[in-house]
C-alpha cells in the first residue's frame, strides 16, 4: 500500500468540491439498485452515462475528464498618523514621520502576517484532512456500488438492453471512480 497523495497536482480529486461528480455517480447507482426499471432515460446524469458507454473502460483516462487592507471610514491622515505612532517604536526620529509610518506598517502588520499564516496554516490542514476522510468514505461507497452492480448485471443479463446498458454505464464509472480514489489514497492499483 502506498502513500496517501499530498501534492495537489499529482490529485485526481483536489477539492471537496471536485469530489461532487463521484457522489452524483454513487447516487445514481443507488437509484439503479433501488429501482430495476430504471434506465439512462429516467437517470439524473444522463449525458455522463452515454458518455461512459461511448467511450469504454479504455479510453477513460480518469473520472475527472468525465467531468473550477483598507478600512472604510478612515482618512489617510488618520493612517499616516496612527502608521507613524506605530512605527515611532522602532524607527528613529531622524527619518521623520514618512519613515516612522514605513516602519508603522511593519510594525502593524507583522502580529497581523503571523496570525494570518498560522490561522492559514490551521485551515489548510483542517481541509486536507476532511478531504483525505471523504476520499475514503466515498471510496467504501464506490466500491460498494460498483461491487453492487456488478452483482446486478449478472443477475439482470437477459432485462433488456437499455436496462444492460445503464448498469455498464454505471459499471464502468464506478470502476474508474475508484481507481482514482485509489490514487488519491495511496492504495495500490
């Protein structure tokens, strides 16, 4: 088993948001297994699953190619000012007040940059990890489905072809699902 993939470029899912397509699919494979009339007509992604079929398990690169400091009120004398104040503390009086406001700004922003990079910091690990956990609880969905209509195909051969059709359609996203989710996770493929 490998690593789980950190460097957002090297993602098939790079985002929550990017993971949307895969839940749409799951979806649509639970309304299959729900309902046994159920075709690529009555289906709420429908150009995703002709799509899937036209194209084949072989020439789907990836389930993704299947599917984006002023303050009002102040016056700038008032900031110049109250940068000046600020940065009186380490500038000198020598270079006067358009040096003690450059100095200000330092000053001022530095507790500001500080927060703002570890509040950043905080947030960015936060977001990796509910990404890392819905890549792996849409990985279980996924390959239970796909597990599912597979079991569903077999079961469901002699249905008819539009039946057949949607469930391969189904089939062959669910497989390329997981195989990215795979990827993503680190779990070998």
């Amino acid at each position: 088993m490998g690593e789980y993939v950190k460097k957002k470029k090297e993602m098939k899912f790079q985002s929550v948001e990017s993971l949307q397509n895969v839940v749409n699919v799951v979806n649509e494979a639970a309304s299959a297994l729900n309902d046994p009339k159920r075709t690529i007509r009555e289906s709420a992604i429908p150009e995703v699953l002709a799509g899937s079929l036209g194209a084949g398990v072989g020439a789907i690169g990836s389930f993704a190619a299947l599917y984006g400091l002023g303050t009002v009120g102040l016056s700038g004398v008032g900031i110049m000012t109250g940068l000046a104040t600020a940065g009186g503390v380490v500038s000198t009086a020598v270079g006067g007040a358009v040096s003690a406001s450059v100095a200000g700004i330092f000053v001022l922003a530095a507790p500001i940059a500080l927060f703002a990079a570890g509040g950043v910091g905080i947030a960015s690990h936060l977001k990796h990890k509910q990404l890392k956990q819905e890549k792996e609880r849409l990985y279980q969905e996924a390959l239970q489905k796909h597990n599912a209509i597979i079991k569903a195909l077999k079961k469901e051969a002699d249905t008819g072809k539009e039946r057949v059709d949607y469930l391969q359609s189904l089939n062959i996203l669910l497989q390329q699902a997981v195989k990215d989710l795979q990827v993503d996770l680190g779990y070998g493929v």
